[in-house]
C-alpha cells in the first residue's frame, strides 16, 4: 500500500491514542468502539441527508450495538476483578 493510500486510510478512519491500561483486551476493545463511533458517525450522516430512513438507521444501529456488546463481554472488559471463574467472593 502506497503513502497516498496510508493517508487517506488515516483521513477516512482516524484512530485517536489510548491512554487507559495497556491490556491486549483494553486495546482490542478501544479499537472496536472507535470502530463503532466512528460507523454511528456515518450513519448519523447518511440519516440526516435523507439516504436512510430513521428506521434503517435505527436497526443499523443496533446492529453494531450488539457486535460491540458481544466485544466487551467475549474480552471480559468490566469483570468483577475479585471474581474468579464466575463465582463471586462468598462463593
């Protein structure tokens, strides 16, 4: 892939800097939910200049708000770190 390539890449699919822990999981998840807001962004574009419905975008939408559900929980990001093996601490 050329330089011209790379920076349009760049241009249409901006990637901002993570400064949270650095986990393989943290950063898969951050570059999902990029992925997300920046496919909700386009969405919303297309919506208002009238070449979706509000109905199209909506289950749009709510497509990539499950895929981006099934991210966290298939990463495990938001477990009870006291929790081990899905029992809790009384367990």
């Amino acid at each position: 892939m050329g330089e011209a390539m790379a920076d349009h890449s760049d241009f249409l699919y901006p990637r901002s800097r993570y400064y949270g822990t650095v986990k393989p999981e943290n950063l898969v998840f951050n570059a999902n939910l990029q992925e997300f807001s920046h496919r909700i962004g386009i969405l919303c574009a297309l919506e208002s200049n009238g070449k979706l419905t509000p109905d199209e975008t909506y289950k749009e939408v709510k497509t990539l708000w499950k895929r981006l559900k099934r991210s966290k929980k298939q990463l495990g990001i938001g477990k009870d770190l006291f929790q081990a093996d899905g029992e809790g601490i009384e367990g």
